[in-house]
C-alpha cells in the first residue's frame, strides 16, 4: 500500500507531540504532512493536503471535532478519533464502526487501528456508497433532535427512522432485526449490542439477550419470573429474570 498522509488535529500540544513521535519511530509506512490545534485550521490543511487519514481529537475548546467533519460537503478522508471521554458520542462511533483511540492510548493500539485501515483501504470497492462517517454525522446530529431520527444503514443505502417509531430490536446473530409501529420490519448488519449502545439514552432497554426495546411503545408488564413485556404491536417480549429488577426500576420512571 501506498504511503499514508496523515494529519494530527488536537488543542492539546503535548497530545500532538506524543502522537507524532509514535508515529514516526514506530509506524512505517505514515508520512504526518500537518498537525494543527483547532478546528478552523484544520479546515484550513485538510482542504490544502487532501490527508488520507485524520487523528481527530473530539474534545476541543470552541468547536469540537465532530463540528469539523460538518463542515465538509463530502468527506475523502478516514479518521482515526481520539478522545479521553466515554460519552455519548464514544457510542455513537462505535456503533458506525468508526475507530478511535481512548487516550492514553499505547504504541500497539495505535498500530491496531492502522491495521484496520489499511485492511479497510484494501478492502473498498469502487462502488459509490455511504461513508459511515456520514452515517454517523447524521445519527449525531439527528439523536440529539427533538424529532429523534436513527440512520439505518442497508445494502442500498440509508433508512432514516424516527426512534419513537421503534418498537424494538431482536438479535439474528451479527444482524438485528427491527420493528416499527406501523408493522414493517427491518434487517440491518448490525448485532443488537450496538443499537444498546447507542439506544440506552433515549428510553430503549435490553430485557434480554435476544430483545431490546422501546418503553415508550410498551403498553403493559406481565408478571412472571422474569416476567413480560406486551408491546404497542401486540408481542409480548420476555424479560429476563436477572433483568428484571433493573428494568423495573426503569418501566417505573414512564
């Protein structure tokens, strides 16, 4: 593979140069062409340098660096996030199946996730597709709405969901199968323990290993040993028995 241009975007100087000697001393093969300390300057380079890969720092004074990628009309880049919050947002890549660094991160785990983008880059097809950075700028922007959306990714391209019309989500394997209030469903290449991830914080629960789903669609609870939760489409969920105090003490807060 080619050399790979990289850029290094974080207010932290300290960060930067900690980045930049790993780079250099320990990963062949990366040529950092820029290294900038704010989001308006990092505009700035990558428009000039046209990077391959971006080590994107998410917490920045002023503007953040998922307000960077916002401002590009399409993204030609890979980005490598690091951050030193599990927040919200840490779900939300990893449900896209975007990479990141959690600092202080190692030598090795900087070498891993260069590996997966290379394996990616020698992976992608010509084929025009959705960039999951783009899916996952939408899910940012739409989750944090009023009118709550979820972008679904398909082998045709992106379903965009309202999260209330979710009635809830079963487990196939890696797959998760979807149901909505007006009774269609939706399969999508994702296991369930990534809609967790990124659902938990707008009123959906897993009651089981198999279901997550939405309390906001649950119209009654069954007891039993774990007990049932009947749903706004008429099924009756199982609940777990060692969920069932947990989801209780949720149920209890609608």
């Amino acid at each position: 593979m080619n050399e790979i241009k990289a850029i290094i975007v974080d207010d932290e100087q300290h960060c930067v140069d900690a980045l930049h000697t790993m780079l250099l001393k320990k990963c062949p093969g990366v040529n950092v062409v820029g290294c900038v300390n704010s989001v308006k300057e990092a505009k700035i380079l990558i428009d000039e340098l046209q990077p391959d890969l971006v080590f994107l720092d998410v917490e920045m004074p002023h503007q953040n660096g998922f307000e960077l990628l916002r401002l590009f009309e399409k993204i030609t880049f890979d980005v490598i996030f690091t951050t030193a919050y599990e927040q919200y947002a840490l779900k939300a890549i990893k449900f896209n199946a975007l990479d990141y660094l959690l600092k202080p991160f190692s030598v090795q785990e900087l070498q891993e996730s260069l590996d997966k983008f290379r394996e990616k880059q020698q992976n992608r097809t010509k084929e025009v597709s959705t960039s999951p950075l783009e899916v996952f700028l939408q899910n940012m922007k739409t989750l944090q709405q009023t009118h709550r959306k979820i972008a679904l990714p398909t082998i045709n391209g992106l379903v965009f969901m309202p999260v209330q019309n979710i009635v809830r989500c079963e487990s196939t394997g890696n797959y998760t199968k979807i149901f909505f209030t007006d009774k269609k469903n939706l399969m999508v290449s994702r296991p369930l323990k990534e809609f967790e991830e990124l659902l938990t914080d707008v009123d959906f629960f897993r009651v089981h290993n198999s279901h997550l789903i939405n309390l906001q669609q649950m119209q009654s609870y069954i007891q039993g040993e774990g007990g049932f939760a009947l749903m706004s489409d008429g099924t009756q969920v199982e609940v777990s028995r060692r969920r069932k105090a947990e989801f209780l003490k949720k149920a209890m807060q609608f």
